[in-house]
C-alpha cells in the first residue's frame, strides 16, 4: 500500500479530542437521600453499566470517523501484483504512434494524428524526471531512447503520415525487444508504453495475436497504456481498388474502368469522376457519374474514356467533394496501349476442323467489323506454314495439327526459341502419334502421346484447382461459381511422363492434364490436350466453344493469348512500397533516364541494359509516375501507385477482439487527459481506495449521529 499524501496522516492524532471531549463533560453523579436505598443502589450499577456500553460505542465512532476520514485525505492505493511504485519514479517510457494515413481522418478541424501529437507532448510533460524515453511510429526506423526530453518532442513533433504504415503490434513487439535489451532502460522499475492510435481494425491484425502475447512474456510487468484518438461513429465515402480492363492493351480494345464507392455510415450520394493526363501532364476530365450509396455499403462505378492513341497513359479516378479522409478519395492507374497484337491461325484443312471458333473468340466479328478488336488474327492453310514468314505474329496457333513435314516444326522451333510465342490444340487429327513422338517435335510438345482416351459423357471438364498463374487470375473473384461443368470434353489425348519443366495450368476433374505451359529458349509453348475446332455433333471431341451462352473457355482463351503476347506480364499499377520494374521496350535505349515522382521531384535512373528494364525502389509516394529520355521522340514511361485498402480503413476494433489480441497482457484505454492520469496512477501505485474510505467516513458519521440522538434523548 502506498499514500499519495502520506504527510496528512498524522490527523489521525486528533483520535484524542472525542476522548478529551468526554472525559470533560462526563456527568457527575449528584447525592440524594431516598429511602429505598438499597434499591437505587442496584438501579444505579444497571443505569452505569449501559450508559457506559453507549459513551464507548459513541466514543469509538466518532475515533473511526476521524481516523478514516485522515487516512481517505492520505490518498491510500493498493496494488496487488507487481512492484509498488511511486509517481515520482523515474520510468522507462515508450510513445507509439500510429501514423497510417487512416490517422489523417479531419474532425472538429483536427486529424487523428495532431490530436496524438498533441496528447504526445502533453504526456511528455507529465513523466517523472529521469525518465528514459522512446519515440516510435508505424514508418519502422530503427527503434532508440531519444537523448533528452526535448529530442523526444521534437521527434513528435516532426511525425507525418506514411503510405507503408506496418501494423500496431510489429511495433509493440520492437517496443518491447527495446525496453528488454536497453540497458538504461533495464534498471528502471517501471516500464511502460504508451500507444496513440484511432483503434482502426487495420491497424490491429487478428493474427498477429500470438507474437504479441509471446514477445510480451519476455518483458513481464511492463504496461500498455492505448491512447485513443479516433472518432468513434466515423463517416467517409472511399473508393476501393481500380480493376483496369488491362495494364498493356491495343489500340482496338477499350480500355474500361471499374471500382466501388463505399460509404461508411449513413446512406448519401457522391459525384466520382474520371482524369486522364494530358501531353503537358494536367488532368483532363472525361466523364463523371453521380452515385447514390446505401449506409455501410458499396455501389459500382465503372467507366469507358474512349479510344486511345498508342503510348502510355495516366490517369485517375476521384471522388468530388470533401470528406473527413480525402487520402482515399483518388486512386491513380497507368496503362500502355500498343498495336493490336498479330495471330497466326494455321488451319489443317480437314472436314472436321473449323478454326473460325478461335478466330472469334480472339476477335469476336462484331469487334473486327467496329475496329475494337484486341488481337488482328492471319489465317493460313497447314500447308502454307512453310512459306509464311513468322516475325510480324505474337503468337501462333495450331489447331488440330495433322502430321508436318520436319522442316515445319524445325521452323517453328526457331521461331519459339528466339521469344515467340506457340498454342498447339491437340486433337483428332494428331493420328500418327509417332511423328509428334518425334525429338524435333517433342522439344516443343510437353510429353508423348499415349493414346486418344475417352470419357462418359457429361463427366469430364476443366477444372482448375489453384488460381495463381497469370492465365487465371481472371476468375479469381468468380472462383466459387465457374460453370466449368457446362462445357463438358468428351476426348482428349493422354500423356506419358511430362519433359522437366513443364508446368500444369489447367487439369480435368480426374487431375489429368488439360493445359500445359512449357519455356524453349526465349518463348513459351502451350499445349491443349483438347482442340477449340470441333463442329457441334455427334463425333465432337468437346463442346468448349460451341455451348450457348458458356464463357469460361472463351475467359480462359483469351487470357491465355494475352499472357502469351506479354499483355499480362508487365506490370504498370503498385501499391505505395513495392519496387516498380519497368519495361523500356524494344526501341531506343539510353543510357541514362529521368524518374518524375508525383510531387514533380526528378530523379536519375540507370537501367539494366541485358534486362531491358529500368527499377525503382522507392515508391512511397501515391500517385504518377514518369521516366523519359531522349526527349519528346524518345522513350515515354509511367507507373501509378496507390494505397492498400487497410492503410485507409477506419473501422474501429471491437473491445472484444482487442482482448482477444492482448489476451493477458496487461493494458488500459484511455481518450482523455484525465483518464490518462487516472490509468497511470493505477498502473503505477495501484488502485486508490479514497472513494472507498470517504463512503466508510460517511456510514460511521451517519451511524453516529443516529446513536448521539439517540443517547442524549434519552
């Protein structure tokens, strides 16, 4: 037990004036003659004894009133475990501060992240001299006691918002290895740490439970005091993340724009609009849409600026208008569009073949016959390959292949080799298997051919298990209602042992092989077990591009020529503190670049010249970005940043998942500046008894009153 006062205690001393006080006006007993002598006498050993019963009750509790009520003025605290401390102690103290750019949320003219500088140097101010003191935040620079006090409010004072802003309890961890490992630190007794935060559920992963509860056992006794800054009913309109038609697209494909807009708290409407950059980099708007919002929901936005010359373009998506978070009103794309890409369709010729499936799934007519069509498709007869000059086409289809001359497939090889790209559908055509068991032909093909295998009819279909490769990332949101089972394959051919390297895109749902992915020296080779050519009949091999309606293996066929043809692989959109690579293409190189960042600060780049590539590292800033040379005829590149949906999230953790994070760790919550004082009085001498004792002082003065009354009456 520890006194806040502990000088007033010597008012319990004045214990001695209710006995003063009754020794003094103790009544003398008065002599009278009566007869009945002996009677009075024993009346009057009665009337002693009581009157004495009640001068020691009223004397013992007018004695407790004052010795309580001088031990309440004391300010008594127990605590029962850990160390008594005191409030003068000096403390080893750590100030976290959250500063996601989430804490830029305004209320009453004020972000979250002044408010906790504010309430930072405050609190400052009020640690016990001595102290030793650390300042983190949520950017991860290297954990260290300031030199002095005034290093410590100069470093709160300089915080500002991050755009890579780690999780709350990485930097309690780092917190606690600081005060653990620090000398000065380890001969204080009291070790605290005091978090500034909105208590954004972002800011406080579920997951992350475990390390936290583990990292706190190697610190045991030390305090979490949680400082919350935030608002608790906050309202915000936000869009969410930008889903690009494409990152690279040609000229005749349009470039569609998507996301949501989403409202946290009750129902309103909002104006979003859509920018693109113009040739001296200003925004240009080319379309906008007002859109009405349920309380708590989301509604789509999608727009269409139209055609685009080739080259590389920036834009953005914003909403108008002010809100509490503007940080998560905009979000920032880049797109490179280039010529339509060239197709080569080599058609066998055969009566059962009909290659105009492909052809429309990769340029649908209505498309061709508008001039949107992303891919310009060649067809050519089988017997034609050897005399087509293949440089000009991305990608070359065989469709149902019958057995080529060696010259055919040497040709093709080549063509692979040096970083063309190769679909062969394998089908019924491919009868003499002994010609594609051939080296020259197996170089390209995945494995032997074993045989032309059967299935029962309406039970076999694609079925991919794992949506990581490129080809299907487009069916990731939809992964749970792909009717693959509509579009059933009746044969297909069966493989031996797969040559190294080969990689299984797609299986059947008997996990045989469908599509298969191979590399051959610069290029890629996919092979389909199945062919997209079969007329709808009785001898079809499958009905993948002929069931109305289906989409599936229409997605799939597409997505797969735009991974072949490069339209997936480069990557022009980041989120803030990824590195960006950047591809400078296959024109003019240079040797040396000029990165733009958004805040139109230049930077010098080298590229990787085997590479082709120029790679920048620091991205934290959100929004667009330029690298140019060689002037208005040279190179024009760009990238785009944004940032993660968690580092704008603002609803609040519950108290019950913040227990589940801390679990038996000791912590407290704190809003104001007095509940910060009450919450360190507690963790550092325990649990004030005042209120307590001032309620006893107040029973016995009332239980006084009611014994003198009725003493004295009497």
């Amino acid at each position: 037990m520890t006194f806040l006062h502990p000088l007033l205690l010597a008012g319990t001393a004045l214990v001695a004036v209710p006995v003063v006080l009754h020794l003094i006006m103790r009544r003398k007993p008065k002599h009278v003659e009566f007869p009945a002598l002996r009677l009075l006498q024993k009346r009057q050993e009665t009337n002693k004894r009581r009157l004495r019963l009640r001068h020691l009750i009223l004397l013992l509790l007018r004695m407790a009133a004052i010795a309580f009520l001088a031990t309440a003025l004391a300010r008594p605290s127990v605590k029962f475990s850990g160390s008594i401390g005191s409030q003068e102690a000096p403390v080893a103290a750590v100030l976290v501060f959250d500063a996601a750019p989430r804490m830029q949320y305004r209320h009453e003219n004020r972000t979250r992240l002044e408010v906790a500088q504010d309430l930072g140097r405050w609190l400052l101010k009020q640690l016990p001299q001595d102290s030793q003191i650390a300042v983190l935040d949520t950017q991860g620079d290297p954990a260290a006691f300031q030199v002095d006090r005034g290093a410590a409010d100069q470093r709160i004072e300089r915080l500002a918002p991050v755009a890579t802003s780690r999780s709350l309890p990485a930097v309690l961890d780092e917190a606690i290895r600081l005060l653990n490992e620090n000398e000065q630190a380890q001969k204080l007794t009291r070790k605290e740490i005091y978090v500034f935060t909105d208590l954004s559920r972002a800011a406080w992963p579920a997951d992350s439970a475990d390390a936290l509860q583990k990292a706190a056992e190697k610190l045991p006794g030390v305090c979490i005091y949680l400082i919350d800054v935030g608002v608790k009913d906050p309202t915000d309109f936000s869009l969410g993340e930008l889903r690009l038609s494409a990152q690279v697209l040609s000229r005749q494909s349009p470039l569609q724009v998507r996301t949501e807009l989403t409202r946290l708290g009750a129902a309103g409407n909002r104006t979003v609009a859509l920018f693109m950059l113009n040739e001296q980099g200003k925004p240009e708007k080319r379309d906008e849409q007002s859109v009405a919002v349920e309380a708590d929901g989301s509604a789509e936005v999608e727009f269409e600026p139209g055609s685009l010359k080739e080259g590389v373009h920036q834009g953005m998506v914003r909403i108008l208008g002010q809100d509490g978070l503007a940080e998560d009103d905009v979000r920032y794309f880049t797109v490179d569009v280039r010529p339509p890409w060239h197709v080569l369709i080599v058609d066998p010729g055969t009566k059962h073949t009909d290659v105009e499936y492909l052809h429309n799934m990769l340029s649908p007519k209505q498309r061709r016959q508008m001039g949107r069509a992303r891919f310009a498709c060649d067809v050519v007869k089988q017997v034609d390959l050897g005399k087509t000059d293949l440089k000009p086409y991305s990608t070359i289809c065989l469709v149902d292949p019958t057995p080529m001359p060696e010259r055919f497939w040497e040709q093709l090889t080549d063509y692979v080799t040096q970083g063309g790209a190769l679909i062969v559908y394998l089908g019924r055509n491919a009868q003499e298997v002994a010609t594609f068991n051939s080296p020259l032909v197996q170089a390209l093909l995945p494995a032997k051919l074993v045989r032309e295998a059967r299935a029962p009819e309406g039970t076999l279909h694609l079925a991919p298990r794992q949506l990581e490769h490129p080809m299907l990332t487009a069916f990731r949101p939809v992964a749970q209602s792909v009717p693959w089972s509509d579009e059933p394959v009746y044969r297909y051919w069966e493989l031996d042992k797969l040559a190294p390297g080969v990689n299984v895109v797609v299986p059947y749902n008997d996990d045989r092989p469908a599509v298969l992915e191979r590399t051959v020296g610069e290029g890629r080779v996919i092979t389909l077990t199945t062919p997209p050519s079969d007329l709808p009949d009785n001898r079809a091999w499958n009905l993948l591009p002929t069931v109305p309606g289906s989409w599936p293996f229409f997605v799939l066929t597409n997505q797969m020529m735009l991974h072949l043809v490069g339209g997936m692989d480069e990557k022009l959109n980041y989120t803030a503190g990824q590195e960006a690579s950047i591809s400078l293409g296959e024109g003019q190189r240079y040797p040396s670049y000029q990165l733009t960042a958004p805040s139109d600060v230049r930077f010098p780049l080298a590229p990787d010249t085997r590479r082709g590539t120029v790679t920048v590292t620091s991205t934290d800033a959100v929004g667009n970005y330029r690298i140019e040379a060689g002037g208005e005829l040279g190179v024009q590149r760009g990238f785009s940043v944004n940032l993660t949906m968690s580092q704008t999230e603002l609803t609040r953790a519950t108290p019950e998942e913040l227990e589940a994070l801390f679990g038996p760790i000791a912590h407290r919550i704190a809003r104001s500046r007095s509940e910060i004082e009450r919450d360190v009085n507690l963790g550092r001498v325990g649990r004030e008894l005042y209120p307590l004792l001032i309620l006893l002082v107040v029973l016995i003065l009332s239980g006084e009153h009611w014994v003198a009354n009725r003493f004295y009456r009497e």
